[in-house]
C-alpha cells in the first residue's frame, strides 16, 4: 500500500510540476486576477448591494477560473501523454495503469487547489479594499466551489482516456453547463407533460453529477435560499456536498481507469 | 530459468470504429538465456516493437504466453527487474535529466539518497553531466537516447530491454551505445534489443532471431545462421591503364564478373572457381595482386533472403 502510494505521490508531482511550468496556468490567474479588478470597479457601481455584487463577482471568478482550468488542464491529461509517447517510459515502470490515472489525477487536483487558493486570496484582497466583512459563509462558498472544480477535474479526465482534447473539452464543458442546471431538469421531469422529455430529463439527472450542489449564490437549494450574503448553508451541507462530490470523482477516475487499461499503446 | 520466455504469442491489433483486426503477431516463441546479448531483427512492420511493447506492458497480448524472470507478462514483477529504452524515446521535455531519473527512481519505490546517487553516477556515465541542468527539451537526439538509457538503467534492471537504441545515432552514438550494451553485458546483464543495423547486431550478439511477418525465421549464433560455405571470391589486381585489351579481357573472362577502375580490375570469382590459374594468368600478364577475399553469406545475406521468401515481411506495417 505504501509503495502504491508513493508511485502515485511521483505521478502527482510530476503532473503538478508539469502544470506550474504551463504558461497557460499563468494566464488563468492573471484573468482571474483581472476579474477580481472588475469586480471592484463593478461593486463600487453599485449603489445599495455593494458587498453582494462584490463577493458574488469574487466567487463567480473563482468558480469560472477554477473550472476552465480544470477543463483545461484535464482534457489533456491522459490523452497528450499517450500522443507525445511519454506515457512509453512510465508505464514500462512497475506502476499500474490505476496508479497513473490517479497520480495524474491529484497532481492536477493540487494545481487546481493551489489556484482556488490564490484566486481566494485575491476576493479577500478585493473585498478588504472594498471594505466587505469576508464572513464565514465565504469561507463555505470557497469550499463548495473548489469541491464543484475537482468533480470538474475528474470529469475532464475521465474524457481524456478515450477522447481527443477537442472532444473532450465539449464534452466537459456540456456536463459542467449541464450540472449546474440540475434543479431545472429535476423541474421539466416535474412538470413535463411530454413523455419524451420527462426520459430524457430524468436519464440526464442521472448520468450528470448534480454541481448545484456546489453553486453558491442567490439559488435555491431543497428549498432554502442559499446566498453568501444573508443566511448560507451550514457546514452539515458542505460536508455533504463534498462527500457527494468525492463519490462522484471516484466512480469518475474507476471508469477512466478501467477505460485506460484496457488501451494499447502503439 | 530463462530471462525471457515467449511461447506462441499472438498479438492482434483492432482499429478503432471500423473493428478490423490487423495481426501482427503470429506465434512468436522464443527464450532468452541469463547474459546474452539477444537481437532481435526484422524490417518494418516484421512485429519486433509489437513483441518489445507486450512485454513491457505498453500493449495487451491476444493470444500465449510470456514470462519475464519466472514473472508472467504482464505483470507488475516482471517490470520490477527491467529496464526499458522504447524507440525514440520521447520524455517530460520540461524536466532536467536529474528530475526524470529521480522520477523513474521514485516509480521502482528507491528512497531519496539511492535515488540521487544512482542518478549522479548514470548521467556521469551516458556523459551527460554538462548538460543535466538544462530541460530536456533542449537535448539533442543523441543527447535524449543517452537519457533514456540511463532511465532505463535507474532500477539497476537485471534485464534491459532496448528498441532501436541505435536508430538516428551519428557513428559517435552509436559507438557509445554499443560500449554501453557491452558493459551491461560484463556486469551480468541480459540485453535484449531489436535493430536494423546489422553490423551492429553482427558485432554485439551472442544470437539473434529473425522476425519476418510476425513470425520467427531464424534464431541462433549469427555465426551458425549463416551458410559457413564460401560464395565467391573477389580478386582485385593492379593493372596499368595501358595495359593490352586482349590481355585485360583474358583476365576478365576468368571471373564471373570484372569491373576497371583506374590502373585496377576487379573480379568476382564463382565459388568453385580456379582463383590459382587466374592468378597466374594475371601475373603473366603483369599484372600484381593487390586482394584475394572469399566472401561468406553474413548475416544481412540471411536477414535479405528471409524478407524476400516472406514477400516483404511486413506483419502491422502501421503498428510497428
């Protein structure tokens, strides 16, 4: 179990190490940067919802930022290993094609993590010269949305064990679109009179993780309004949400592996 | 116990969408010995990058059997005592050669001080020292194959098993890979290693196989492949350019073949032919012996004639 481990820890750092001499990483932090300089200009338009406008562009940042990025650097993850033929050199290592899935996997997770934390620690710098309390609820909604960025990660990976980086990265960003528009498909099986589009809903609740869950602003979730700005989720939720999230990412990276062993590599 | 044990392997590729299946693999059997140095030779497409990639795990074999040390193929023990150069070996092009070997060394569980001794004594050793601080993506082809042998070597692999080492290698490379092959070989080791080169293979090994097709032809001694019997003898004399047409044309008859260069002839002699009376005919007419050299079939005779009977050889031209 230690060794299996320890292949896994060198396949993540490599995979990090991979992504932080990625110029591309430091174009997403500049946009989310960028983003973070809008959301002070747009706050301080904004003349009675100052704070809310301000953390809401804040954490819509993070999110977008996090999730491109996670497509981004996911699409590509198994796919271009194969490509470039680098994939040669490892495989040929005692090292199973699960541990390499999963390795590159939370190599991308750490980026990913590393960058919510910078792109957080550039809200609060945004807030704090706004003058918006950074509340506890903020804190949750960071959480929530790093958790919704890794089910996006894994997503992205699981594409990229079968699929080019083009079709991969639609195939992503649909699901990502899709799984944030849970509660509307949940509404159309609901309410639907057509039968066609009741399977249909219901067949897509069922193959889309639900990243609703993890959205954070201004919804409602089981019928509770869930926004930063006034009464937000406790951390029962978020512990949930994440367990929901965890759940959806390992039965992601099985079928990527399962999927991965099963390739030739020629 | 063999190093390497296959029976009847059978690899079959099938192509995506379509399902055409594209053999190429057919049975091969053969068994590597405890310290040989094992060519394996093929043109393109015979399946000898099909057979190295079954037996490293990069594809999954369709039919028989392999063994690597008593290990089944594939196996995760089998690559344990392996060390594996793939043709052209492409790498993480943004790491320097220390973090590439400090990752393959993490890969075979090696603790922190092995792992960066093994690394300083291998780039020093593929004479890779001046270079290590730069990322790979600046290494020269030659430069990229002396990484890769000393990844393959990071394990201190009781079997290497190389794919091409010496395909676009300038003589320099090629030299240095050779002396590397012959000291793994002083040190124990078993190599196993295809090539189209065969001088290379000539020189270096203990036997060789021949695949053709998918298929084996030939395994054995290259000395005990080949016919010992002479072919013909090639004789080339100094004759002055001067020299009579009648006299030159004597000469030439005597030979299956003759071609002049300035103040030279050169002949083939049949096998079976009287090289003494044409000597003596040549010397009669002035003319001086520079060679005599019976020739022998070698290896490439061999290697030509089986691709020829086998009408081209190609097994999965595509796959390799």
């Amino acid at each position: 179990m230690t060794a299996s481990l320890g292949r896994i820890w060198a396949v993540a750092l490599n995979a990090f190490r991979e992504a932080v001499r990625n110029r591309v990483l430091y174009g997403v932090v500049a946009l989310v940067l960028i983003f973070n300089l809008m959301a002070v200009v747009v706050g301080a338009l904004s003349i009675t919802e100052q704070a809310r406008v301000a953390r809401d562009l804040g954490l819509a940042g993070t999110s977008i930022g996090g999730g491109l990025t996670a497509i981004v650097i996911g699409v590509s993850l198994l796919y271009t290993e194969v490509q470039k033929r680098t994939i040669y050199a490892i495989i040929s290592k005692p090292l199973a094609r699960w541990e390499f899935v999963v390795g590159k996997y939370l190599g991308m997770a750490l980026v990913l993590t590393v960058l919510v934390g910078l792109f957080t620690l550039a809200m609060v710098a945004m807030l704090s010269y706004r003058g918006v309390a950074v509340a506890g609820a903020v804190g949750q909604a960071v959480v929530l949305t790093w958790c919704e960025v890794l089910v996006v990660a894994a997503i992205a990976v699981f594409f990229s064990s079968f699929s080019s980086p083009f079709l991969s990265g639609l195939f992503a960003l649909a699901l990502w679109l899709i799984g944030r528009l849970t509660p509307d498909l949940r509404a159309a099986v609901a309410t639907s009179e057509a039968g066609w589009i009741d399977a249909v809903s219901s067949a897509t609740l069922a193959v889309v993780p639900d990243l609703h869950l993890f959205s954070v602003s201004g919804r409602a979730v089981d019928g509770h309004h869930v926004s930063v700005n006034g009464d937000f989720v406790g951390w029962g939720y978020v512990s949930t949400a994440a367990v929901h999230g965890a759940l959806w990412i390992a039965g992601l990276l099985v079928l990527a592996s399962l999927i991965f062993r099963r390739r030739d590599f020629v | 116990m063999a190093v390497i044990a296959v029976t009847e392997l059978v690899k079959t590729y099938v192509t995506p969408f379509r399902r055409r299946r594209v053999p190429a693999l057919r049975g091969v059997s053969f068994a590597v010995e405890p310290g040989e140095v094992f060519g394996f030779l093929g043109p393109n497409g015979a399946g000898k990058t099909t057979t190295i990639r079954c037996l490293v795990g990069l594809c999954a074999i369709t039919a028989g059997r392999a063994e690597i040390l008593g290990a089944p193929v594939p196996s995760r023990a089998a690559r344990q005592r392996l060390g594996f150069l793939p043709e052209h070996p492409y790498f993480y092009d943004y790491l320097t050669v220390g973090e590439l070997l400090d990752l393959g060394g993490r890969l075979f569980g090696l603790d922190r001080s092995e792992r960066r001794r093994r690394a300083d004594r291998l780039i020093e050793r593929v004479g890779l020292g001046r270079g290590r601080a730069l990322p790979l993506k600046k290494y020269s082809k030659g430069m990229l194959q002396r990484a890769g042998l000393a990844m393959a070597l990071i394990n201190d692999p009781e079997l290497i098993i190389l794919d091409e080492p010496m395909s676009g290698l300038d003589p320099v490379g090629r030299k240095e890979i050779r002396d590397l092959i012959l000291e793994q070989r002083d040190a124990g080791k078993t190599v196993f290693f295809s090539s189209h080169i065969l001088s290379d293979v000539e020189s270096l090994c203990d036997r060789v196989a021949i695949c053709v097709g998918g298929q084996i032809r030939d395994i054995g001694k290259p000395r005990d492949l080949v016919d010992a019997t002479t072919l013909d003898v090639e004789v080339t004399l100094a004759l002055a350019d001067d020299a009579p047409a009648e006299a030159v044309a004597a000469i030439a008859a005597r030979g299956a073949s003759s071609r002049r260069t300035p103040g030279e002839l050169h002949l083939v002699v049949a096998a079976g032919g009287d090289v003494d009376d044409l000597l003596a005919l040549a010397r009669g007419h002035g003319a001086r012996v520079l060679a005599v050299t019976p020739r022998h079939e070698t290896l490439e005779d061999l290697f030509l004639r089986r691709v020829a009977a086998a009408g081209g050889g190609a097994g999965a031209e595509v796959m390799g």
